[in-house]
C-alpha cells in the first residue's frame, strides 16, 4: 500500500508533467501566432505581460517591505505551468500570457483569513502601507517610462523632424511611378524646397493632378525625378535623430 507521502509525491509528478504539457502548449500557440501574424504582434503581447509584471512587483515589494504576507507571485492567469514555493511565498508561471497578479490576505474586507495570518493582512496594515502598495504599480510605469527616456535620450539622440527619408513608397502611387525609393530624401517639389513631412504634404496638394519635377538625395546624390502628383503624398517617411 501507498503510504501519504507516496501520495503526495505521485500528486507533485502528475500536477509537473501537466505543467510541461500546458508549457508545451503554450509554446506552440505563441508559434502558431508568429507564423499567422508575425513577429511584432508576439513582441507586443510579451510586451504588455512585461509591463503588467512588472507592475505587479511594484505591488509585490511595498507589501513585502510593510511586512504584509505574500502568498502568490504569479505571472499569467488560468492554469499554474510551473511554481516554487520559497518561505511563504508561491512563484510561479501560469498557461494564460495575460499579466500577473500578486496575492495578499486582506484585500477585500470580507476575506476570510487564518487567525494567525490576520496581523499581516492588507486590510491590518496602516493607511501609510496600503497606500504606498496600491500605488506602487503605477509608480513602476512611471519608473519604466523615465529609465525608457534616458535610454532614448542618452543612446539614440532625440528625433530631429528636419532629418527624415523615405521609408516606403506605397504600391502603384505617384512616388512609386516617379521612382522614388526607400531611403530618398526629398528636398524640393517644383522648385519649393521641403524640409518636413508637412513641408511634402503641403507642396503635393498644392499641386494635386500637375507633373512637376521632384529633387531626392539618394546615396549623397541629387537626383531629379518627373512626378504626376495625386492629392496627397504616397511616401512614408521615417524620422532621423540629431
């Protein structure tokens, strides 16, 4: 016969080989949503569980500092892939890639708690402590949006609206029909030079349906192009940094 710790440990391995096959699962929807959507949309929603994330940390350190009890630490929703268990506290991964969540006994009024738990309840911390932790997470977006702009700032320079280029040219337009390519610069239309985007846009409606001569710098060149111009400009131009 099984003894209770033979029990247990039968339950551990059957809840960790269902956590490596939800993992698995996940693992092939997220391939399954590059190969249909591409990239940039796995890149954002991996994005959005970062931020939450890290909003939930925020949540998660000021409780710890007010000596609030910590149950859970979960990143995702639904049901648990991975989880460790270091002193009060569960970290974990969930099958759901949409957030995070912190749990602490106390947050609602009604909440029943055990007896020897009740003193580090949210709801028994001082007006000081659950301010500072329902703050924090939207401190830690703030925290991320300064640490973003220094990077910005500090390693890629500020964009500069008067350095710009091409960086598509939309499919059977004017621009594609003139010759105009990805990385031209545009500098004058009719002779009426342009310096940004507005600068183009403007020029082309003023000369909505004409043939005028469009000057680009391509490649450290001057190149002069003949152009029909339709109502609007059918470039998409990228903005250079100072």
């Amino acid at each position: 016969p099984e003894t209770p710790g033979d029990e247990a440990g039968t339950a551990e391995e059957r809840i960790e080989r269902a956590g490596w096959w939800r993992l698995a699962l996940v693992a092939a929807a997220v391939v399954g949503l590059w190969r249909w959507q591409g990239l940039a949309l796995v890149v954002v929603i991996f994005s959005l569980v970062f931020m939450i994330t890290m909003h939930e940390l925020g949540h998660y350190l000021t409780a710890k500092r007010a000596g609030m009890k910590v149950t859970q630490f979960f990143v995702g929703f639904g049901p648990r892939i991975w989880s460790v268990r270091r002193g009060e506290t569960e970290y974990g991964i969930r099958a759901i890639p949409a957030g995070a969540f912190v749990k602490v006994p106390g947050m609602l009024r009604d909440e029943e708690v055990a007896p020897e738990d009740e003193a580090r309840t949210y709801r028994q911390a001082s007006f000081k402590d659950r301010v500072t932790m329902a703050s924090a997470g939207s401190a830690m977006h703030f925290l991320m949006a300064f640490i973003l702009l220094f990077i910005q700032f500090s390693f890629f320079g500020q964009p500069d609206p008067d350095q710009w280029s091409v960086a598509e040219v939309l499919p059977g337009s004017a621009a594609d029909a003139a010759g105009v390519e990805p990385g031209d610069r545009i500098v004058s239309v009719d002779g009426q030079a342009v310096t940004t985007t507005e600068d183009l846009g403007d020029e082309v409606r003023k000369r909505a349906g004409e043939t005028v001569p469009v000057k680009v710098q391509r490649s450290g060149q001057t190149v002069t192009l003949e152009a029909s111009l339709g109502a609007r400009a059918s470039v998409i131009g990228t903005v250079g940094e100072d």
